[in-house]
C-alpha cells in the first residue's frame, strides 16, 4: 500500500471524502460547501475542527499533487465538486501483470 504523509487538515478532508462516498454516495462527489461542512462535523470527529473553505481548499489541491484527490467541473457540475482517489490508485497498484512464466494459485472452482 502507498504511504502518504498528510497533515491533519488533508487527513480530515479525505476521511471525510471517504467517509461521504461511503456512506452517501448519490451526494458524491461533493461539493466544497459540502466538504467543509463534513469536515466540521461534530458527530464521530475527534478533535472538532472548525475549517474554513481556504483550509480545505488548500488540503485538497496538496492532495491533487499527490493523486489522492480529485476536481470534477464542467457542464454536468454547476460548481466544482471533489472526490478521492485513493482506493482507485491502490486498486491499480496491486492489479499488476500476471507473470506468464507462474502458473496461477490454484483457488476455488465452479465445477462440481
């Protein structure tokens, strides 16, 4: 798995990126009104942040560096909106080609 150094402000916005896919996924991706308002959530934070919408924005271009975080616009966003990344790029790390010369690990099979 990679290894990301992130501040708390940018663990904050992405967990709560994480935690909205998750949990409200017809709101996803969001918008930054919206991910400052999950970042700032009271309920299941520890500590409370009170973030403002330059925090998160800060947060979120670091993390677009970094490939962790994404920036939706155009005609079908009204206003920007932000996703993460991160289980796409750890999903396409681990999917690396199959060594032709290895026979694959034998596992469960369908037949009876």
């Amino acid at each position: 798995m990679p290894h990301f150094d992130l501040n708390a402000i940018e663990q904050r916005v992405l967990g709560a990126l994480i935690e909205k896919e998750m949990a409200t996924p017809e709101y996803y991706p969001l918008s930054l009104n919206a991910l400052v308002n999950a970042s700032n959530q009271k309920n299941n934070r520890e500590p409370v942040m009170q973030l403002v919408e330059t925090d998160v924005l800060n947060a979120i271009e670091i993390m677009r560096h970094k490939g962790v975080t994404y920036e939706h616009s155009g005609r079908e966003h009204r206003v920007p909106k932000y996703s993460q990344g991160l289980g796409q790029k750890t999903e396409s790390q681990q999917q690396r080609p199959r060594d032709p010369q290895r026979p694959p690990l034998p596992g469960p099979t369908n037949s009876r």
